[in-house]
C-alpha cells in the first residue's frame, strides 16, 4: 500500500451533488476507470467515497471498479440529518454496501456529529457481527472525539478515524492531529488541495469553472491573496522536480496527517507516487506554514460546524 494514502472520488459522481455541481466539470467513466488501474498498479489501494457524493453515483461506479477485489480498502459515510431517525444509518450502510458490491465496509465514517450518540449506538451491532470492520466520524471537535471514544469503548470497541478539513488553508488541526496519532486512531485530512486552489493550475486570470460550487467558495478575490503562496509552492515543486500540486500533500503528511486525495486522471497518480517520494525539510514546511498564515484566508466549506 502506498504509504496509507487514500484516494478520494468525491469528483467522479454524476448528478445532484456531483462533479458538475461542485467541481464544474464532469468526467467520463473511461477515464475514471483508467485511472483507478493506473492507482492500484501503483499501490494506491485505499478508496474514499460517501453515499452523498452524486448521491449513490459515486459509490456503484467505484463498486464497479473494484469488483470484488480484495485488496481494496473502501471508506465510505453515511451524512445524518439534523433529527435523528431510527434505522438511518443502517438503512444507508445497506444501501452503500449493495451499490459498492460489497458484505462489509472497511471504514464506515459518520458524516457529520450530528446525533453523534444515538449514531454511533445504532453503529454498534454492525461493527460486532462485522459488517462495519472501523468506525470513523468526520466534520467533528475535540469534545466530539473524546465522547465518541468513551461510548465506544464502553461497548468494549475502539474510534478508527476521524476525518476533517485540513490544509494550509485551514490549519487549525494540529491539536486534534496529535491526540489522534497519540491515541492509536488515524487522522485523515481532506480538501488538502482546497479543491484544486492550492494545485497551481488556476490563479486570479485562470480560475475555477463560473457554475460550479468550488468557484463560489473559492473566487478570484482569494486567488490573489494566495499569490505568494503559490509562488513558493512553485519554487519548493522545482527544486524537487515534482508537480507544484503535490506541495501541500507533503506538506499535509509532515504535520502528521494523511491526506485524501482526489485524482481524475492516470497522469495525477502518477504524479503523486513521485511526490511521496519526497519529504519537505523542516524549514520548507515552516516557510509554507507561515506564507499561508499571511493570506488571512480560513476556508471552510458550507458543511462545514463552524
């Protein structure tokens, strides 16, 4: 396996909540499929996707995919209303589980800490017969990883993951990163790219799609506050000859985190294997981290608990 990190598919599902919507661009399933050929051969083997990711779209392409393969590690969620409903997280377990074609999920994340309790209660039995094999929660606070470990383990089971926005652009982690490596649970970072404004391939004159979601959240005025710090990435990127994009993947690792990483094409996988190639010396992640804390910029998605 490819140093743990996990690829993530949020840009490959159609429809409402979709690629379209939220990336501005859709991608055709060839391409997809060779892109994920082209990751496994490079030993990226573990999968992210969500049930609300083009709303199940996601899921039954990636479960297409994979096909019963059994090297494959997949993570997938389920996103709580805001009223708990009994049966609901199973309910979307078994859906989730039927369109990725599989018995069990090897990460299963509550989406939002939403009901986190009674979630994770319902959780329980899926986890003791196995068909949950790690319970992971996303989107959540220190206080919410203290209480979800403390139920758990009074059912005599244990927190995987947790699962929340971190990146140059959002660095306000580091806490939670090191109590999580500290206690034996894996701490994945996701939206590191900041969904392709960190990647060096759109700037204030070349920037996101007009009608797409990413656009909206992330529009010219914030382009040109990253100016410089793109600049630097660009540097680092040559002095390494590696892709600018991979910067704040290194960058992510180094403080600790594992990013998830979203790749559309053949060429992305195969950009990041060279990249994990590579570590950033202390000095290079202390210039990165001061340069992003000057944008002034803490993004934050509309999901998002604030």
């Amino acid at each position: 396996m490819n140093n743990d990190i996990m690829i993530g598919t949020w840009a490959w599902g159609a429809g409402y909540n979709g690629s379209r919507m939220i990336f501005g661009k859709g991608y055709d399933e060839a391409t997809l499929k060779s892109t994920f050929e082209k990751a496994v051969e490079l030993g990226f083997l573990k999968w992210d996707t969500a049930a609300v990711y083009g709303m199940g779209s996601c899921e039954k392409l990636l479960g297409g995919l994979i096909n019963g393969r059994e090297d494959t590690y997949i993570s997938t969620k389920f996103f709580p209303n805001k009223r708990y409903k009994s049966g609901a997280l199973e309910k979307s377990f078994n859906e989730s589980a039927k369109r990725l074609g599989v018995k069990s999920i090897d990460l299963f994340w509550i989406h939002k800490p939403n009901n986190l309790h009674k979630n994770l209660k319902e959780a329980v039995p899926l986890m003791k017969d196995g068909r949950i094999k790690a319970i992971g929660i996303s989107n959540v606070s220190m206080n919410d990883i203290k209480a979800a470990e403390r139920f758990l383990e009074s059912q005599e089971l244990r927190l995987g993951a947790v699962q929340n926005h971190f990146s140059l652009l959002r660095n306000d982690q580091q806490t939670i990163i090191d109590y999580c490596n500290k206690n034996g649970i894996c701490y994945y970072a996701y939206m590191v790219l900041e969904q392709g404004a960190l990647a060096g391939r759109y700037d204030a004159e070349h920037h996101f799609p007009t009608f797409s979601m990413r656009n909206f959240a992330f529009p010219k005025s914030k382009f040109r506050k990253i100016e410089g710090l793109l600049g630097m990435m660009k540097k680092i990127a040559a002095k390494y000859c590696i892709d600018c994009s991979q910067i704040p993947i290194l960058w992510a690792i180094a403080m600790g985190a594992v990013p998830i990483v979203g790749i559309t094409k053949p060429a992305y996988a195969e950009k990041l294997s060279d990249a994990l190639k590579i570590s950033l010396s202390d000095e290079e992640i202390g210039r990165l981290t001061e340069e992003a804390r000057k944008t002034g910029i803490r993004q934050q998605g509309l999901w998002e608990p604030q």
